[in-house]
C-alpha cells in the first residue's frame, strides 16, 4: 500500500507574520532538488499561529504547501472566547488542523472529550484532521505506552467515517522538544501498533491507507532512519521546521530513505 508521506512544519508559538513569505519561498526553493514532487509525491504542511493564516496562506500560492492550524473551535460558533471556528479557518484557507497536541493535552489540559468535539467540528467543516497521540515518560517506563495511545485513539470510535481525512500523529511526550528522539524502531512499534489497533477496532479496509506520522525531536540527522520504517508515513516537526534550511534537509533526507 502506497501511502503518500506529510512532512508537517509545527511552528508552535514562533515566528512573525512578517517571517512568512520569506520562508514560503526558502522552503519551496530548496525543495526544488528533492527526490519527488510535492503535492503528488509527498505532503508539505506549514501550520503557523492562527494570527499567521491568512499571510501565510497568501504566501504558499504557487509553492504546493498546505496550511495548517495548530488548533481548531470545538463548535462553527457561539461563546468560546478565545478559540477559533473551524469555519473561520477553512474561509482563511487552512487544510489540516492539528489536534490534541501533547502541549494542548498536558499543558491546557485538554481532555479527549473535547479533543472528539474538536475533531468532529473540523471534519463537518470540510477541514483535515491530523490527530496527536503519545505517551509520557512515567508511562513509558510504566510499561503503559500502548494502553495510553489506545486510550488517546478511542475517540476515533466517535468520528464521522471519512478516513481520508484523518491522520494520526505518533509523539511520545519525551521526545518532543528534548532532543532525544524515540529510536526508528521504537516508533515503528508504536506505529505498527496504531495500524493493528485501527485495523481491528475501526476499520480493517482503511488501515493500510491510513497515514501514521513520527513526531518528537525530528532532525535533519535522523530524518531518514525514522522514515525508512514500514509504518512511518510522515513527520510532524517541531524545533527542525523553524528554519527552511533545516526543514528541507528533513524532508529531503526523509525521502530518500523511501525511494
Ligand atoms: P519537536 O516538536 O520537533 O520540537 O520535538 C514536535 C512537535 O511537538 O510537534
């Protein structure tokens, strides 16, 4: 099964408006040697601040990248200071919406619940969803990494069936940001794991295409370790996609271990 891999730049809570257009056109020039085309061969997403979209979005013309958010409402609208309607970021142009984050689950202390309302919201807007699953250290050493994910997937069960828009992101909270990234075949079991989970409690026909991507402490030294595993569809990158040197040897590099 051929799955096209993402390479998703996560900017977190970085850079200025006026950074955007520069780093469109960094990125797309120096993606100009990589092994494929974007678009058909594989997947770019640059998901800034929401202050970011529309500039942004403006920016990407022509390149082929898709814009992402870091975030997106639980409801089209109504009394939610603060958030951001998922209609409101297809109208800017958004694509994908990243959600459940390890930082919106453990440092704003989002619950899956309204992670699920999130998910859904988005998915009735049209938007893609990429959501974030990952276990903590103590869990890890707990021996409880696939229980956590597992707990973390059961949302799936309540979404609307449109599989093709759904992707789900690997990230062991220890490994994002730190430095010390999971090993490839560390993530390569807990890929495997997702695609058997979703194989037997979801939907055993959409598991093979179903798009599971590494995330936590991806660098250009090991992009293409992580991505030459069978079960490593893509990338979801922090610290490395701040630079548009940087970001495209990631992907570059995590390309040329597939081809
Ligand atoms: P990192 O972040 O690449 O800086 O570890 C990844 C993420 O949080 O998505």
């Amino acid at each position: 099964m051929k799955r096209v891999p993402i390479f998703a730049a996560n900017w977190k809570m970085n850079k200025k408006v006026a950074d955007c257009a520069d780093f469109a056109a960094r990125l797309s020039s120096e993606l100009q040697t990589a092994p494929g085309k974007v678009g058909q061969d594989f997947e770019v997403v640059l998901a800034p601040s929401a202050t970011h979209l529309m500039t942004l979005h403006r920016a990407l013309s022509g390149t082929g990248f898709k814009l992402g958010a870091q975030n997106g409402g639980s409801a089209k609208s109504g009394a939610f200071t603060g958030e951001v309607s998922p209609e409101v970021l297809k109208e800017v142009g958004v694509d994908v919406v990243i959600l459940g984050h390890s930082e919106r689950r453990h440092v704003f202390k989002e619950e899956n619940a309204l992670i699920l309302a999130r998910c859904k919201a988005a998915l009735e807007e049209g938007l893609r969803v990429m959501l974030c699953v990952g276990e903590q250290l103590k869990e890890r050493k707990e021996g409880k990494t696939f229980a956590t994910i597992e707990s973390q997937l059961a949302i799936l069960k309540d979404f609307p069936k449109q599989w093709e828009r759904v992707s789900i992101a690997y990230e062991p909270v220890w490994a994002i940001g730190t430095g010390e990234n999971a090993t490839p075949a560390q993530a390569q079991e807990v890929h495997a794991h997702i695609r058997n989970w979703f194989a037997q409690t979801i939907d055993s026909a959409q598991a093979a295409s179903m798009r599971v991507l590494y995330g936590g402490s991806v660098k250009a030294e090991n992009s293409a370790a992580i991505m030459a595993k069978e079960d490593v569809d893509g990338l979801l990158v922090g610290g490395a996609s701040l630079d548009p040197g940087i970001f495209a040897a990631v992907i570059r590099n995590g390309l040329k271990s597939r081809t």
